[in-house]
C-alpha cells in the first residue's frame, strides 16, 4: 500500500487526466496552469509520487508510471508520517517474528542490524522509535542475559 497526501492525489488525478491527451508525457506547464500550483511546489509533489513509483518525471514531463498498489490518501504530511510510521512499525514486527529463535529472542545488534541494513533500510532514530513503540504496546521486551543483550517477543 502506497500513502500519499491530498495534494499529491489531485496531481496524481489530473495527470492520469491528461495521459491519454500527452502520450510523451505531461508538461509541468501545462499541469501548473490546470492546477493553479506554484511551480516549485508543483514539482515538489511530482517529486514525491516519483519516489513512490506512480510517475515517471524526465525532462520537466511526467507520465504514469505501472503501477499496481493500493494507495490510501491521507489529510496532511504528520497524517502521511504517522501512517507510514505505523506501516513500518508492522513490518518491522514481521521482522522480528521471523528471526527470533524458539524462545522469542533476538540479540538486541542483530534486530538492530537486519532493521538498519535489511529491506527496511530505517534510519536511526526510525529504528528506536519502532523498538520503543513496540515496547510500550508490549510485543517487545528488553532482556539482559550472561552473554549480551536481547528483545523478547512477546505474542
């Protein structure tokens, strides 16, 4: 599922509008003076739903790319944040369920590492606010043990 804010929707909208009319591709003039957006703010949003994979945006022209994903719209950025927070909260949770041993433990560096540098790819602070929050919905559980420390999974 794709998250995108009101803004980006209306552009995605009317640049699924003008597809069938601009088959090379929309101009971004053309979309400003429809939309009535600054210019910069235009290709801001433009920007965003190329880094999600709905257009294609080369040589100031944005086309539709193929994509197949459910998208959910959201009132405002924190909206945008909070769900894509709470996305990644269960994925991370996912996560977790597969790599814990048979006791429902993981060493807390390797949970950090497979949320750092696995598919995820989260940033830092990301990362301790999805352990933290997990903490305090009581799924996970800090241990200390002889040889180190680790998370409990509780289910």
């Amino acid at each position: 599922m794709i998250a995108i804010t009101k803004n980006e929707e209306v552009v995605l909208n009317q640049i699924k509008i003008f597809a069938i009319e601009y088959p090379d591709g929309i101009p971004v003039g053309v979309l400003r003076k429809d939309l009535g957006f600054h210019e910069y703010d235009l290709v801001e949003i433009i920007k965003e739903l190329e880094d999600k994979d709905l257009v294609i945006f080369k040589d100031n022209k944005v086309s539709l790319s193929e994509y197949e994903k459910e998208i959910n719209t959201v009132n405002s950025k924190k909206d945008l944040e909070e769900l894509e927070l709470n996305i990644k909260e269960k994925e991370s949770y996912e996560l977790i369920r597969n790599l814990v041993d048979d006791k429902n433990l993981i060493s807390k560096y390797t949970l950090e590492g497979h949320l750092l540098y696995g598919d995820l790819k989260l940033s830092n602070f990301r990362m301790y606010h999805i352990i933290l929050s997990l903490q305090n919905k009581d799924l996970l559980k800090p241990i200390t043990k002889d040889d180190g420390e680790y998370y409990l999974l509780v289910e």
